[in-house]
C-alpha cells in the first residue's frame, strides 16, 4: 500500500511540473519566429532538441544576429549539463538496450529533480516517465501554439514579443537564483563578462566567453 501511495505521489508531482513547465513551449515558438525561425524549424527545435534553456539561448543569439555556429556552441554548451544529470539517473532509472536512448530524451533537469525527490527507486522511476511525457507533449503543443500565432502577426517586434524569449529564460532560471547565493554570484559574473565582450566580439560569441565564470568554478 505504501509502495502504491508513493508512486501515486511521484505521478502527481510529475503532472503538475509538466503541465506548468510546458505551457513555457508557448513564449519559446513565439521567440523563434520573432528571431527568424519558421514554424516548422521552431517545432523540429522542440521535438529534437528538448532542452528549453538550451534552446532559448539558441535562438536569443540568432536573434541578436549571432552566426548559427556560434549560437549552436552556445546551446550545446548549456545542454552539457544534461550529461551530468544521466550520469546520475542511470543508477536510478536503469533502463537498458533501446529504452535508453528514449530516458537520454527525458533527462531534463525537471524530469532529474522530481525523480531525484522520489523515496523509492519505483517512485523514482514513475516521477521521471511522468515529467518527462507531459513536458514533452505540452512542450511541443505549445511550441507550436506559439509559433503559429506569432507567424500571423506579421513582425512580432511592434508587439514586444522579441522580449518573451529572454524574460521566459530569465522565469526559468530565477527560482535557482534566488536559493543559492553562489549562483547568483556566478550569474552576475558571467552576466558582466558577456556585456564588457559585447563591444568587441560579434554577436553570440560573449556568451561563450562568458562561461569562463562557469569553467573557473567548476576547476575550483
């Protein structure tokens, strides 16, 4: 009975993180096509990519008239802390043969944390199917949502919509920000790093040199 209350538990931590977190595809389809992107670009981004950080710097950097190869180091660069995170979920999930390249898929870092909050490895396991398909079938719809009402608006930027992407990344990133002061501190230094670059490097580029604050922290 314990073991079923739990997982129930798990199903519903998961529901409720997904549903709020994938409404969030909505302000990404709108930032893609403000940047430039079409509808069908913005939405293979969502159905391939699937790391929402990752793809709003992807797109914020085209949009600020970065180079794609640029913008791509940029988005790869902030994906490679889903790496960690599977490092850690093997030992949790422990799926093996094709089912792993569909949990690689899900390791987000919302899918990692409710699994990570779970008491129980089934529990576990059940927060991570669960987060990871809801957000993934919101994200989409609503990346697509999103995409398609900003592509009828003719130019997006009249209605302030080149903002949403960085406010929603901004929305993303601040519950962390506010918990750990160290953070914080590492996001101010990089925020002030990328602004002294910006003169001098072309767009997309002091994002990059920006992650030297990350690189000295993580050597450290």
């Amino acid at each position: 009975m314990e073991q079923t209350t739990t997982r129930s538990a798990a199903i519903r931590d998961g529901l409720g993180v997904g549903l709020a977190v994938g409404l969030s595809g909505v302000a990404f389809g709108a930032a893609a096509v403000t940047a430039g992107l079409d509808v069908t670009q913005a939405c293979v981004l969502s159905l391939l990519a699937f790391t929402g950080a990752s793809q709003f710097a992807l797109v914020g950097a085209i949009g600020a008239g970065g180079d794609l190869l640029a913008a791509a180091a940029g988005s790869l660069l902030l994906g490679t802390r889903n790496t960690l995170y599977g490092l850690r979920m093997a030992d949790v999930l422990q799926v093996r043969g094709a089912r792993r390249l569909a949990a690689a898929q899900g390791v987000i870092d919302e899918s990692t944390a409710v699994a990570l909050a779970q008491p129980t490895p089934e529990a576990a396991r059940a927060g991570f199917t669960t987060t990871f398909a809801t957000i993934y079938v919101m994200w989409n719809l609503t990346t697509l949502a999103g995409a398609l009402g900003t592509s009828f608006l003719g130019d997006p930027g009249v209605f302030g919509l080149d903002v949403v992407g960085p406010a929603t990344f901004l929305a993303i990133l601040w519950p962390r920000l506010k918990a750990d002061p160290r953070l914080r501190a590492l996001a101010l230094t990089g925020a002030f790093i990328a602004l002294a670059t910006t003169p001098f490097l072309p767009p997309g580029v002091p994002v990059l040199v920006s992650a030297v604050a990350v690189l000295v922290v993580m050597v450290r």
